[in-house]
C-alpha cells in the first residue's frame, strides 16, 4: 500500500483524513503566547475568534524532521511505500524537515514531493495523488505524473490587509501599507511556489474581476478537475464570490472550506480563494 502523508496547510480536517486514509503532519501555531498544533490543537473556528476578539500577531513554524519521522517509521513498520506532499518550500521550511526525516529513515520507499503551493492548491494535488493511488499506479507513475500536474495547480485569493503577510514576514512594509492606507482589496496568489502580489483593487467587485483576468491568463479552468473554494475567518460574502466565477467559467464539482490556522496567520481574516487546474 501507498500511505500518503502531508501537512497541516493542506486544509484537510482530521476528520477527512481518516476517510481518506492519509496522515497529516501538523504545523505549530503561536497565538497570545501559547503554542498549538494546527488544527489538532487549534480550530480555524476558535483561532479566527481569537484574532477578533484581540489585537494579536500570530506567527508560526514548520514540523520538525522528528515530526516526520515518527509518522514515517509508522508507515515503514506497516510494509507501506511512502508519499510525501508538503507545503511550497519557497514559504515554509516544511519540505526541508520532510527531506531531512527521509534521509534519518534510511529507507528506499519514499518520495517527497514539493508542492510549490498552499492550502487548497496542495489540498487538489492530495486529492489527485489519492485518485492515482486508487487506481493502481505505482508510487514512481505518481510521483511523475504529480509532477507535471503540480505545474498547473493555481491558487489567487482576496484578502482584506496586507497586514498579516508583512508581520509574517511574506511581503514588504511598503506593499502592505500602500493597500491598508488606500483601503484596498489585495489580490494575491502563488506564483512559481512564492506569495507574490498581483493586485489591489477598489472593492471587491474588482477584485474578483481581476482574478478572473489572471484565471484567463493562465488558460482557464480544467473543468475535468476540483475546483477549492475557500475562506479565512467567516463565509459571509462567499456565495457572491463563488456565483461571479462560476457565471464566468462554469465549474461545478467544487470542494469547499476553511483556511486553517496556519496559512490564516498570514492572510489574515477576510479572506476570499480559488484553487483550480488550469486546462
């Protein structure tokens, strides 16, 4: 058997992951001087309360190799081979302490993949590496083909500040006050593995009709393939979101849910994401 395993930034509930028989490596928050594990000690729902009930600067850090190590020894002891899909390695050193568990493992049925995304851009390539493991493929036929596919996994949101990602470290002061001082809604996404800023807009409306620009940009949706729709904080507006881009590109096999924690710290809430596979 194939026993597939990523992180926490993937946004899967512990709930879904026992369904989908894969393990996840939790990432660590820090929130008014305590520490969690994302999501299994700390609940979107209770983290993004927190962030309004008090002014707080959350932070986070990656698993250590020994998180991922225990988990793969797990696996090892089973007879399984082991797929590994981390977070981007150009955000997070997550991948790094996956590559460092593996060589700690000494064992020659393991592959780590790095995403080169986040959230619900890693939550597709999951869903696809579980698609591939059901129908038989060998682990080196997923690995390659993940490879390729991970190219054409895209994620752009809204976001309300710019405020997290410069406190997280994940943009400049100059950007994110210009956006907070003109009251702008930022358009942001993942670009070969990195946070980078694509726009800001006036209003949501324009937000959402620049990520429809930059979805036509890359070539459209793969409408063959999931389409996440995703938030931080509450879901109020949502639907207004989701009914723009579906009268746009006509989607309708679409996973929905909750930025956790982690990816929340730095994105703040408010939060409107689209993750698709461009044809």
């Amino acid at each position: 058997m194939i026993k597939i395993i990523t992180d926490s930034t993937s946004d899967i509930s512990l709930e879904l992951a026992k369904e989908m028989n894969i393990e996840i490596v939790p990432l660590i928050v820090r929130v008014d001087g305590n520490e969690y594990k994302d999501r299994v000690e700390l609940s979107p729902e209770d983290f993004y309360k927190q962030l309004e009930e008090k002014d707080l600067t959350p932070s986070t850090s990656q698993p250590s190799p020994q998180d991922f190590l225990k988990v793969y020894e797990k696996a090892k002891e089973a007879g399984d081979e082991i797929l590994v899909i981390t977070l981007s390695s150009e955000v997070s050193g997550t991948y790094q302490s996956a590559m460092i568990a593996k060589e700690l493992l000494e064992y020659n049925k393991i592959q780590v993949i790095n995403s080169a995304s986040a959230t619900f851009g890693l939550r597709i390539i999951i869903e696809k590496a579980l698609q591939l493991r059901d129908e038989g493929k060998t682990l080196e036929e997923i690995v390659a083909f993940l490879e390729d596919y991970k190219q054409k996994v895209h994620i752009f949101a809204l976001v309300d500040t710019l405020e997290y990602f410069y406190k997280g470290g994940r943009l400049s002061k100059t950007s994110a006050t210009v956006g907070t001082l003109l009251k702008f809604k930022p358009v942001v996404g993942i670009k070969d593995g990195k946070l980078e800023l694509f726009a800001n807009c006036r209003g949501t409306r324009k937000s959402i009709s620049k990520i429809i620009e930059l979805i036509h940009e890359t070539g459209d949706i793969d409408l063959q393939e999931p389409v996440c729709i995703g938030y931080t904080g509450n879901s109020e507006g949502l639907d207004k979101f989701e009914n723009l881009l579906k009268e746009e590109f006509h989607f309708e096999n679409v996973i929905h849910g909750i930025v956790g924690p982690v990816i929340g710290s730095h994105a703040g809430p408010g939060g409107r994401i689209i993750a698709f596979v461009r044809k």
